[in-house]
C-alpha cells in the first residue's frame, strides 16, 4: 500500500510538472510565434495586409481620443464595441505605439463650458448627431457624438465613425458604419505618417471653379497632400511637380498649347480627375424667370477625351430619384404654400455593393444638371463605370428649355424609361497622345515641343458634373458649407467621401481603398420562422438544458456507486 502510494504521489508530480513545463514552453513560443485567428466568414476581424503595414510603421506613440462613450442607445454600444475591438487588433501590430481612450463628454454638466468643448470639436472636423430619445410618457433629445481625434508626432485628423445614408434603418447605418471603420482609422494613420507628401494642383485659367468654390475638399485634401492651384499658360514646367491634377468646371476653351501640356502630363504617368459640364445653364436666369436654357458648351476638350476613351454627350439626364426642392404650389390664408418635390435636374446617385470599391459603402451623392458618358474601346485601357442614374431616368437634347413648372405636372414612368445611365467613368491603362501624328503646339522659342506618343500606366477620372465638387457659398463669399450639404433638406451627401476617395486613388493610395470595400453580413432571427417554432424553441430553450443536468447528475452518481462498491 505504501508502494502505491509513493508510487502515486511521484507520477502526480512528473504529471504537474509536464503541465507546467507545456505552459511555460507554450507561452515562450507565443511570444515568439504571432498568429490570430479569424473564424467569421468575411474576416470581420481581420485586418487588411496596407493597413498591418501602416500600423507597423509607427515609431512614436499614436494616441487615439474616441468621444464615444457614457449612457449610448445600443446601436451606438455596438458601434464603441467595435471600435474598441479594431483598435485592439490593431495595437497588436503596432510594437505599443498605439494607444487610445473612451471619452464621455456628457460628465460636463455646466452647459457653457460644454457648449465651448462642442465648439472645439466642430472647428477640429468633428461630427455629432442628434437623437430622439423615447421613455414612457416623454421624448428627449441626446448629442452623441461617435468621432475619434488620432494624434501623432504633434499632428492630428479627425475621423467621424457614424456613415449615414439616406432611407436605412438604424441597424444598417451602424452596420455600414463599422465595415468603414478600418478604412477610416487606417487613412487617418497612413496621412499623419506621410512626412512628403504628394502634390496636387487645381487647374486655373479656363474659368474653373474658383478658390472659395472648392475650398471645403481643398482644406481636406491638405491633411494628404500639398495642394496649389496652377495655371497653365503654355508652360511646359507648369505640371512637372504634380502627382495629380483637377479640371473643376471649366466654362472656356482650351488652347491647343494647354491641351498639349495636360496630355504630355498624362503621358509620363500623371493622374487627371475631369469634372465637365458638357452643357451650360444660367442658374441665375432659372432663379428670376423661372426657366432657363441648357446649350451646349464646347471646351475644345472632346478630341482629347475621345483618344482616352470616353465621350461626353450635350444632354441633360432627369431622374426621378432626385434632390428635393421647395415649390410654391398655392397659398393657405394668404401666405405661400411650400411642398418638397424632387427636382429632376438634379439626381441622386447611390452605391449598390456590387460598384467599385471607389464608391461602394458611400452615401447618396447628390448631382445637378449632369449629363450621360459613353466609353470608347480603346485597347489598353480599362474602363470602371463610378456613378449611374436610378432606373428612372429621361434623356432631354440640347438646346434644352429648364423650367420649375415640371413639377407641377406628375411624371409619367413611361418617359422615365432609361436605368443605370454611366454619370462617372475610371480610365487606367497606357494612353494614346491626342497629338499623335498631329502638328504639335510651339513653345516660346519657337520650336515643336517634344512628344511622348504613349503613356505610362495612368490613370485618369472623368464625371460629367462640375457641381458635384462645388461646396455652397455665403451672400458675401467669406464662408463655405461643407461639400455635399444641401440647404433645403439640411442634408450632408457624399460627394466628399467620393471625391476623396477618387485623388487617393489617382495618387496611388488605392490598397487602403480596399479595405471601404469589406462586407458583414447582418445575421437577424427571423422572426417568421421564430412565430412558426415557438413551442418547439421554448422547449429546447427550457427544458433541454434541464435535462442535460440531470443525465450528468445520473450518470456521476453511477459512476461513484460503481468505483466505491465493495
């Protein structure tokens, strides 16, 4: 008996010791072996290749302030949670560089001194949404605001988690929310490192929309880039500098010299994002009379844009998924009646998950007077539709007669007859010179400029919109709203994201552009089939859970009775 006891109590020992030696041997090889797993079906937890390699780039401290935090509604719990999760995903990449912390900013109870804390986070490009919050026998209002500020090497971006879009449920904004939410921390993180920075330059001299016009994407573009606008003038050096290039509506024609200057540009490998307006209206005229003209406008620029493999068509598209409009439809007491109605000339343009990357997860963008893109096969050129209309849209020809009285009248489906007309084309490839085997423009000297009849690979944007980059202006042009914002609907719409997201591309930063593009799956019960199985589920629910501890409890009992029976 004494034998067996030593003989016990010495294999306990070799046993406890095994399991120690494994847990120490485990923990050394996980410190020298990293790997996660993600078992979820879309890899909702797992980071994207560009944006690990931004984080382990880091080589000072990253700090992170997220203003999403005390009593939230539950969508926006699961929107922190999230949050909170991706962070710590990716501070494991980051060698303890990255650090962040929960701020709530409804402890500050004296309203004044809020007031100032709000006024700071809105002049940083912070974002706070309202919400009504219901309880028995009351409604309230609550600020809550879901942006982070990311700060590093005394340098900071604000990043607004919440991505609305127009006509989803709650459940869905916040879903939509959370597959941007690497994209939008890893842009943020990639521009705060990037200590040279890319140049780009707005194109000035053919009426292009002027400074206080674009000034909302320009201040943007500045936390990525160097940003200058150029004019061109003949001058061969004039783009020499420039990763990209943006043509904003222009409304004169091009000179052959500056023609030559873009495609030369264009050629070496250059990025151009074209915004046309192939048709010209008076708003102001429209705004008086209520009606106005659209005529063609010729900008000298339909040859070159024709060799790249895209044409712009003198029409106006009408769609009846459109920005609202106030209308005075009567009078009630002798005041003027107000309806919202949509007004057709400018439409809408949503994302569907099956777009480019560019645009896809992007709220509604919001367009006026555009016109319809057709594409050209050219051979080493690929071509990537951006933007469409609904599938309820009229083609009007030029010269076109634009009045509010369309209104009044109801639409009728069967001339809304055209679906997914091209709006927004990319174009990356090698490209022929449109001065190919053509007379070339002279330079100041007198000689020929020299050619370049192929280009590297390029890429090149063209959406036939000018307005969709121009922000709103005060009477007296000393302020701007933000890019996107409609008075009339106090809406904010996508053209910024769009735009954004568009020079990034150009510029060469499309793998972070990648990571907009990830898909989760909302998994919700459904509840048809909970109604038809409710016995049955409560059943399972209940009593199995019962039953699997009572068979447990039987089955140890006999276990016992068999071991100590004598």
């Amino acid at each position: 008996m004494k034998k067996q006891g030593l003989f016990r109590s010495t294999s306990f020992l070799a046993t406890l010791f095994f399991i120690v030696v494994l847990i120490v041997l485990v923990n050394v090889l996980t410190h020298l072996i990293f790997k996660r797993f993600d078992f979820t079906q879309e890899g909702r937890y797992s980071l994207s290749n560009p944006t690990k390699q931004t984080i382990k780039r880091l080589d000072d401290l990253m700090f992170v302030k997220i203003y999403l935090d005390g009593n939230l509604p539950a969508e926006f719990e699961k929107l922190k949670q999230e949050t909170k999760d991706l962070l710590d995903e990716m501070a494991v990449y980051s060698n303890g560089n990255l650090r962040y912390e929960f701020i709530d900013l409804s402890v500050h109870t004296d309203v004044k001194k809020q007031n100032q804390i709000y006024d700071q986070l809105l002049e940083k490009g912070l974002e706070y949404t309202d919400l009504n919050v219901q309880k028995v026998g009351e409604q309230s209002s609550k600020i809550v605001w879901p942006c982070a500020l990311v700060s590093y090497n005394e340098h900071e971006i604000a990043v607004n988690m919440l991505k609305n879009k127009i006509g989803i449920a709650p459940s869905a904004m916040i879903n939509n929310s959370i597959q941007q939410l690497e994209y939008s921390f890893a842009s943020a993180m990639k521009a705060l490192q990037t200590q040279q920075k890319d140049h780009i330059a707005f194109i000035e001299g053919h009426g292009e929309l002027d400074a206080m016009q674009v000034a909302d994407i320009s201040n943007a573009l500045k936390a990525q880039y160097e940003v200058s606008r150029v004019k061109i003038g003949g001058d061969i050096n004039a783009l020499r500098l420039y990763k990209a290039i943006v043509i904003a509506d222009p409304d004169s024609s091009f000179t052959e010299a500056d023609k030559f200057i873009i495609d030369q540009f264009i050629m070496r490998g250059g990025s151009v994002l074209w915004l046309i307006d192939p048709v010209q209206v008076e708003l102001d005229s429209l705004r008086k009379n209520a009606f106005s003209m659209g005529i063609s406008r010729s900008l000298n620029l339909e040859d070159q844009l024709f060799t790249y493999g895209v044409r712009l068509n003198s029409n106006l598209l009408l769609d009846m998924h459109a920005l609202p409009m106030p209308i005075v439809t009567g009078q009630v007491a002798g005041r003027p009646k107000q309806e919202f109605m949509p007004w057709f000339y400018a439409p809408l343009l949503f994302s569907k998950q099956e777009d480019h990357a560019l645009v896809k997860n992007l709220e509604a963008i919001k367009t006026e007077f555009i016109s319809n893109i057709d594409t050209i096969g050219v051979k080493s050129v690929k071509k990537s539709i951006l933007l469409k209309t609904s599938q309820y849209t009229k083609l009007q020809t030029t010269p076109a007669r634009i009045s509010f009285n369309i209104l009044r009248v109801p639409p009728s489906a069967a001339q809304f007859n055209l679906s997914d007309v091209p709006v927004a084309v990319l174009l990356e490839g090698n490209f022929q010179s449109v001065f190919k085997n053509r007379v070339v423009p002279k330079n100041d000297q007198g000689a020929a400029y020299k050619i370049r009849d192929t280009s590297f690979h390029a890429k090149q944007i063209v959406i036939a919109d000018g307005d969709i980059i121009r922000n709103q202006l005060n009477a007296d042009r000393t302020k701007y709203a933000k890019l996107g914002y409609d008075r009339y609907t106090n809406k904010t719409y996508g053209n910024k994201d769009f735009l954004l997201n568009c020079i990034n591309y150009l510029c060469g930063d499309e793998q972070l552009i990648g990571a907009r593009a990830k898909s989760f799956k909302i998994r919700l019960l459904d509840h048809k089939k909970i109604e038809q199985q409710k016995t049955l589920t409560q059943f399972v629910v209940i009593f199995c859970p019962l039953l699997l501890v009572l068979v447990f409890g039987l089955l140890q009992l006999y276990l016992r009775k068999r071991k100590y029976a004598y």
